[in-house]
C-alpha cells in the first residue's frame, strides 16, 4: 500500500545550500539574509517593505498594535478560520466579533459583516481561505458605506478614515485577483511560512500594506522592528555593525523575529515559487477533471478574475453529515491517504466556548464544516501519487455511496 502524506514541505537542494551557507557564515539570527527576504517579498506583492517575523500570528498582533486597536475597540471577523485571526484580537484586548458564512460558502456573510459595522469596529479580518482572495469588491463596498460612523484612534486610522481591511493571507502567498497580487488588495495582509504552507521559512510570517507614499514607511517599519525585539532601539545586526554598544529599550515589548537561518530558506524558495504554484495548479485540474460529476462542492481555484495560490483542496460532501465524512476520512487514512478537515468553525472550539460563543448562532458556518474534507495538495506530489488519491478516492466514494 502506498503511503501519501497531506502536506511535506517541498525542500531541495537549493534550500539546503542556503541554509549551510548561513550556518557557515558566523551569523544566523536575524540579519542580512531576513532584510533581502522582506525586500524579496515586497517586490513580490508589488508593496513597500515587507516585514518579517516569526509567524503570521506574530504579523497580525504587531499589526494591530501599530493601527492602535485596543481595549473598547471591535474586530470583525469570520466564524470559520484557524484560531489565529481570533486570538490576536484578545492579545490586544479588543473584542471579536465574529461572523457566520454565507450560506453555501466558506466566506463570511458580507451582508451581515456590513450590518455589525459600528462605531467601535476598527478592523475587519477577511480570511483568503485555501489561497483564494475572498469578495474585497464586497468588503471595500461595505466599508465605504460605514464610512461615516467611523471613529478614528491614532494617525494611521485618521489617514485611512474607515474600517481598516487586515487580510489574513495565511493560505494565500502569491495568490492572484483583478491583476493584484495578494498583499496590495487589503490595506494590510499577513503572511504564514509555516511548514505547511506553500512558501515556507520553518515558521514565520511576512506583513505588508499597501499605502505607499501615504505613510512615513520607514517609520512604521522601525516600530515593527521595536515591537518585535523586546523595544530595544538597536538590534543585534546594528550593534555587531555600530561604532558603539549603546541601546535603549524604550517600552516592554515582544519577541518575535525571524532569524537569518530561516530567511535562508525563503529566498531559496521565493526563487522558485512560480513553479511551485504552477504545480499547484496542475494537480488541482488533474483533482477537479476527476471528480466532476460527483456530488461534491469544489471550490473554483482559477477564472478570467483570480488565480489561488492553490494552497488548499477542499471537498464537500453535499448533503451528507459529519459521521460521513469523518468515515471517509478514515477509510482514506486505511488506504494510506492522509486527508485533513479545513477548520472546526471557531465556536465550536473549548478556548470560544468559554467565552460565550454558540455554534447554534453559526448554522451555516457548522453547515460547511461537517461535511467538508481537505485531499493531499503539495508540489511534492507526482502524478502517479495524484492518481492514487483519485483511484483511492472513487473507491471510498463509491462503497460509501451504494
């Protein structure tokens, strides 16, 4: 029996020799190999600097600090994502306010996000979901049309003058929509590089914006810097550089970084990450020509408008329940396919639960999740090994159909 994994990083050699090359050098924290991968990502993204730190959890919390969301101020946010977007929004003291999907989708309820706009709202969260850029036509619109009961904190609130748009493009890294990149769509987007994802550092996360030439850039990328190196005014880089020692810490700050070791693996990576999507690309046609026909919800990765960074394929087992898919799931894991589920919605979580959160509230987003199911998709896979989870596929499908 053949074994298929869901998701190995697509390391090789070019990556190895990055690495090597960096752990040979004397210097592997954060240094010249991170700044080159945040200009890297930038030109990218087609935005200014990126910046870099150590996951996209740590971007996002950084990010709202630097917009100055805080205690009494609303973050909205779907019901049916990963942890992450929701956390940060306690970590700054802010309160969630979460979203069901649209019926039918894994987006948010657009017309429901717009009505819970008021005046403490301050940021909304749109998740790019599986790599495809969500309906920010949609979203600007509903912004815009809230515009006039928005009450601004802080420079960067005054500047934008309405609810600010924070993409959490943990999926998305290079993913495509009305000619923009993801990264220049929202006013700010936060990266992963995790191990799992398409791009990958080991761990770390890039953020950028896209307000060139509205901003004092430089300005707000040193207060990234500060706040994700304890508050201290110089970081190791400087010192080792600078004619003197001499550093303040100007407030109590975090520990989030990215080091050059990691950076290492991203430029090596960036380098030939358009070949990672095409790939991509090439298994989600070869998964989508297979299944068509099959009572199943897929989800469109490419059309004349956009192009996902493939990141994710779901299926969805029209009108079938939880103990189906989880069956199925198991049955694909017997015939040693590793398949995943793509996420428990939020409420149904202990940490939400506790904090009053009802799946009775979310209909639609519980709707989505209990028949849904995440196959194999990584530029690892060969054809022969796509195949396989087609082959393996159809024959669950069909015993589990009869």
């Amino acid at each position: 029996m053949r074994t298929i994994p869901f998701s190995p990083p697509d390391i090789g050699q070019d990556e190895i020799d990055a690495v090597t090359e960096v752990l040979k050098s004397g210097w592997i924290t954060t240094g010249p190999k991170t700044k080159l991968l945040e200009k890297k990502i930038g030109e990218y993204c087609n935005t200014g600097q990126a910046v870099c730190l150590s996951s996209q959890t740590s971007c996002a919390e950084m990010t709202l600090r630097i917009l100055g969301v805080g205690p009494q101020d609303e973050v909205i946010l779907p019901a049916y994502t990963y942890t992450a977007t929701a956390s940060v929004v306690y970590h700054v003291g802010a309160k969630p306010v979460m979203i069901d999907c649209k019926p039918g989708s894994f987006e948010m309820d657009y017309d429901k996000m717009e009505a819970a706009i008021n005046e403490h709202t301050k940021v909304i969260i749109p998740v790019d979901l599986a790599g495809i850029v969500c309906d920010y036509d949609r979203i600007y619109e509903a912004v815009r049309n809230k515009r006039d009961i928005f009450k601004p904190k802080g420079k960067i609130q005054e500047l934008i003058g309405r609810v600010i748009i924070m993409a959490d493009g943990a999926h998305a890294f290079g993913a495509r929509w009305h000619g923009q990149m993801c990264g220049e769509i929202a006013d700010f987007t936060n990266f992963s590089f995790h191990a799992v994802k398409n791009m990958t550092t080991a761990e770390g996360g890039a953020a950028v914006h896209r307000l060139r030439g509205r901003i004092d850039e430089e300005k707000m990328y040193k207060q990234y810097m500060l706040w994700s190196l304890h508050g201290q005014t110089k970081d190791a880089l400087a010192k080792n550089n600078a004619a003197s020692w001499e550093y303040d810490v100007v407030n109590a700050q975090y520990k989030c970084n990215m080091p050059d070791v990691l950076a290492a693996i991203g430029l090596a990576q960036l380098n030939r990450y358009e070949d990672i999507l095409n790939r991509r690309h090439e298994l989600i046609k070869r998964y989508d020509d297979a299944f068509r026909g099959l009572d199943l919800q897929l989800l469109e990765h490419s059309s004349e408008n956009h192009r996902s960074s493939g990141h994710l394929y779901f299926v969805r087992f029209l009108g079938k329940d939880a103990d189906f898919r989880n069956e199925f799931y198991n049955r694909m894991a017997e015939n040693g396919v590793m398949c995943n589920v793509h996420f428990k919605p939020l409420p149904m979580l202990s940490a939400y639960k506790n904090k009053g959160f009802d799946i009775k509230d979310y209909p639609y987003a519980y709707n989505m999740h209990k028949n849904q199911l995440t196959l194999p998709m990584n530029s690892t896979l060969t054809d022969d090994d796509a195949d396989y989870v087609i082959e393996t596929f159809k024959k669950v499908y069909d015993s589990m159909m009869k």
